[in-house]
C-alpha cells in the first residue's frame, strides 16, 4: 500500500511545520522515534530491508531559534521528503520479503509432494521385488519337494536294483558254489557304474550262449563256471556206476536246469537294463534340477542385489531430503532473524520444529539400526548356505571314493576271481568299517540339516522382525506426512503475522495523520501572537536559561500521548 503525504500540506508548510519542530528542541534527541528506526537501517546497496517501515525521524540537528526558520524550511522539507521516499522503499521491500516467503513456501509444497510421489515408485517397486521374490521361494520348495521325491524313488530302484542282484548272485552260487562253501555275503552298491553293467551283461550274454551250445552234449556248461559245475556233475555220477541211460537221463534234466536258469537270468538281464535306463533317467532329471536350482539361486542374488540398490537409493533420497530440510530450515532462521520483532509467536514453530528435527534424527537412528539388523541376518543366513555347500562337496567327495572302491573291488572280481574269494572276508570288513563311516557321515548330514533347518527358522522369524520394522516405518512415515500438516499450519500462521505486518503498516498511517493534525496544531498556536511572544521571551531569557524546557516538556508529552 503506497502512502502519499496529505494534499492540504503544501511545501512551505512542511518547510515550517519543520522549522517549527526544530525550534521546539525536537531534534535528534527529543524525535519521535521508533526502537526499530533505531537499530535497522536500510543499505544503499540494497542489503537486508527493515523488518517494519521506520516511523518519522527529527529533522535537523540540534534545536534552532525561530530566527532561523526561513532558511532551515527548504532542507526540512528535503528530509521530509527523503524519508518519506526511504519508508515506501522499505514498504516495497517488505512486500518483495512477503512475496518472496510465499514463493518459498510454494516451493517446499512442491518439493514434498514430488518425494511424496519418488516414494511411492520406490515402495511400488518394493513390493513388486517381494512379490517376485515370493515366487522364486515357492518354486525353489515344489523343486526341492521334486527333489526329494525323486531321490526316495531312487532309493526305490537301488534297492529293486540290489534285490535283483542277489538273485542273479543267488543263482550264480548255484553253480559255482560247492556244496559245503557258505555263500558270500552280498555287497551293496549305491552308486550303479555302467562299466561293471556291461561286464555282467557280457558274462550273462556268454553264459547263455555256451548253456545253448552245449545243451546237447551235456560236457560243458555255459560261462566257464556253468559248464564246470555240469562236468563235475557228470562225472560224479559216472564213478558211481549208474547205468548209460540213467546218464544220459540225467544230463537231459541238468541241460534243460540250466536252460531254465539262463532264461531266467535273461529275464533278470532285462529287468535290470530297465533299471539301468530308469537310473540314467532319473540321473539326467536330477543335473537337470541341479542347473535350475542353481539358476533360481542366481536369480535370488540378482533379486538381492537390485535390493541392495533399491535401499540405496533411499537412502540417498533422505540424504537429499535431509539437505533440503537442513537449507529450508537455515532459510526458515534467516527470516525468523528478519521478523523477530514483529513475530513474537515464531518462537513456538521454532520450537516444534527443533522437536521434529530430534524425532527425524531418532527415526533415522533406528532406521539405521534396523538396516544393520538385516545385514547381519543376511550375512548370517551367507554363512549357513556355505556350510551348507560345504557338507554338500564332503558328502559328494565321501561318495566318490566308495564308487572308487568299489570299482576297485569289481575290477579285482574281473580279474582273480579265486583272490577276491580268499580277500572277500577282508573286503566285507573294510566295507563294514566304510558303512560304519558312512552312517556316522549320514547322521552328521542330518545334523547339519537340522542346524540349517533351525537357522531357516531363525531366518523367517527375523523376517517377521523386519516385516513389523516396516510396518513401523510404515507408521513413523504417516507420522511424517502429520509433521507436514503442522508445518502447513505454521505457513498459515506466518501468513497471519504477515497480515498483521499489514495493520502495523496502516497504524503507522494512522499516525502519521496524527502527526499531521499535530503540525495543523502547532500552526494554529504559531498564529496567536501573545502565546508565540511568550515562548519567544520564555526561550530567550538570561535569567532562566532552562526555562523553556516546562513548556517543551508538555508538548512532547502531548505528542507522546498522542502516539500509541
């Protein structure tokens, strides 16, 4: 609001209103005065403006005779002017000050809501990571619940596989056992190696052969073995002196036993290729779950590291957030430092904005904390999948030498067969000892996988932990959004001081009407001559050089009552 002097005050009034007020002793010590005129000037290089407009200074140093008022009237009227022309400039740039204090608050209003908008995009990612990341679990448990199932299948086919075995041995024994030899104890092979398959397919393949060759001469039995165990047969029953035809009888009934087991083994022989395909098969599916498991864990880490940035990236943003605050809130002091006389109420919003500081800092505090949580969690859970891996290469590298051992034994068996009878006992020892091993590695294994069952346990409750942190952000963020409100109020109440900013500008106006029915006043009393000649003898007596101070005392105090 632009305030122009009253137009019934022409400049030779002012030049003598000026003059008069100067004779009265109003000057740099007796003026009308206001605290902030006094402490805050404007720069001439346009530095801080005043926080109110400067109420009227006294014109002129020291106070002059009325002798002297036509030729101080032209330089009153000059500083009346000047200062006139000083308060509308201060008037204006409070106005900018506003102007600009508005502009500022319009942009921390934009700047929150475009975070408001930066957070939500994070969150939305965040859920759309664990909703992914909750989907590669549930694969990774129907892959591992596949898994199981196909090794207790496994388990299934070794043992049919090992059954079969011991009939083809039981057999085998039949013919090549002499009466009164103990069988030997069958040997159990986990692991089925191809090479010693197609041994025994070789040997069942000439056992058959050689039964058919000779079935008819009854002189020799298949596979070496067979046609030995015939032959001694033969022989026994020729020193006991039976007849030719009884002989003869006798070897129709052991060529047609032997064609009936080398059927049987035939029978055995395809049983046990299908085993074999089933086993290859079931070898394939498993390196091929291995492969996907080892994708699904790839992908899990991926999933972890983009995580990692996600929480980056947060972090960063609050560093932002917190720059920005820490700028608004130096920006808030400077002009608390400009309006500190007239705002009297900015001390409260100080205040609440000193204890929503301290409750951001203890929310980062805990946050961080919280994030220091988690990563020991997840080194924790590193660490149990690397002993988990770890065991894993013991098992693999336990069962490797038992398949080394024995392929040992079968190739031995190839060899020297009458060696591995006199050595079997020793083997079966060392086999005892090496199941004995086993079980104890086995009940380690089952150990270390109710340890890593428990720290899955203790992972999923840590994330239950985690899940209610979040909730609590969730909660301290809502808290946040109620910090904002109160800010918005404390702009309010900024925009309210202003307006009262407003009503001290028109009070000045007000009184500097007063100001001038003051000089309207002083004039009158100028006009009545016994008066203007009392206070001319009053002011220039010799006898009481103080006297005219009574009367200059009133009329200040009547000009200070006249001013609030």
């Amino acid at each position: 609001m632009n305030h122009t002097p009253s137009s019934h005050l022409s400049d030779g009034g002012k030049s003598t209103g000026g003059g008069l007020l100067c004779s009265l002793g109003l000057g740099p010590d007796r003026g009308i005065r206001s605290p902030d005129s006094l402490t805050h000037t404007p720069s001439p290089t346009g530095g801080t403006p005043s926080s109110s407009p400067p109420l009227l200074l006294s014109p002129g140093p020291g106070g002059l005779g009325l002798g002297s008022l036509g030729a101080m009237g032209d330089g009153a009227g000059a500083d009346w002017e000047s200062r006139e022309e000083l308060r509308l400039r201060e008037l204006e740039e409070a106005r900018v000050r506003a102007a600009q204090m508005e502009k500022t608050m319009r942009w921390w209003s934009d700047c929150t809501a475009n975070w408001r908008e930066k957070w939500s995009k994070v969150r939305a990612e965040r859920n759309r990571a664990r909703d992914e990341v909750r989907q590669l679990r549930q694969r990774l448990d129907t892959l591992t619940k596949e898994l199981t199932s196909v090794r207790r299948e496994r388990q299934e086919l070794a043992l049919e596989n090992e059954m079969l075995r011991q009939q083809t041995r039981h057999l085998r024994g039949d013919h090549t056992a002499p009466p009164g030899s103990p069988e030997p104890e069958p040997v159990r092979d986990v692991d089925l190696d191809r090479q010693k398959l197609g041994q025994q397919n070789l040997e069942l393949t000439e056992s058959v052969l050689c039964s058919r060759a000779t079935g008819t001469e009854g002189q020799e039995a298949w596979d070496g073995r067979g046609c030995s165990s015939v032959l001694n047969t033969a022989s026994s029953r020729l020193s006991s002196g039976l007849s030719r035809q009884e002989r003869n009888r006798q070897l129709w009934e052991d060529v047609s036993t032997a064609e009936e087991d080398s059927s049987k083994l035939n029978a055995l022989q395809l049983r046990l290729d299908e085993s074999q395909k089933v086993l290859l098969k079931e070898r394939e599916d498993k390196l091929a779950l291995g492969k996907n498991i080892e994708r699904l864990e790839g992908e899990n880490s991926q999933w972890k590291l983009k995580y990692e940035e996600l929480s980056k990236t947060k972090q960063e943003a609050l560093k932002q957030l917190n720059l920005l605050k820490e700028i608004h809130q130096d920006e808030l002091g400077r002009i608390s430092e400009d309006l500190e006389d007239e705002l009297g109420a900015r001390t409260s919003m100080d205040k609440k904005l000193a204890e929503l500081r301290a409750e951001m800092e203890r929310l980062q505090v805990e946050n961080a904390a919280e994030w220091g949580r988690r990563e020991r969690l997840e080194t924790e859970k590193l660490a149990l999948e690397r002993d988990n891996k770890k065991l894993r290469a013991q098992a693999e590298d336990l069962e490797e030498q038992l398949a080394k051992k024995r392929r040992q034994t079968a190739s031995a068996l190839d060899t020297d067969l009458k060696a591995i009878q006199t050595e079997l006992f020793e083997r079966n020892k060392e086999l005892a000892d090496l199941r004995h091993i086993h079980t104890k590695l086995k009940k380690q294994f089952q150990e270390k996988m109710a340890e890593l069952a428990h720290a899955n346990r203790r992972v999923e409750s840590h994330e239950a932990e985690v899940k209610k942190l979040r909730l609590r952000v969730e909660e301290l963020k809502k808290e946040l959004g109620q910090a904002e409100d109160e800010l918005d109020e404390s702009n309010n109440q900024t925009r309210k001081l202003q307006r009262s900013l407003d009503e001290q500008v028109e009070q000045t106006e007000n009184l500097q009407v007063q100001l001038e029915h003051l000089q309207s006043r002083l004039r009158r009393q100028q006009q009545s001559p016994g008066l203007f000649g009392k206070i001319r003898s009053a002011r220039f007596a010799p006898e009481n050089p103080e006297g005219p101070t009574s009367d200059m005392d009133e009329e200040d105090e009547e000009l200070q009552l006249q001013i609030p």
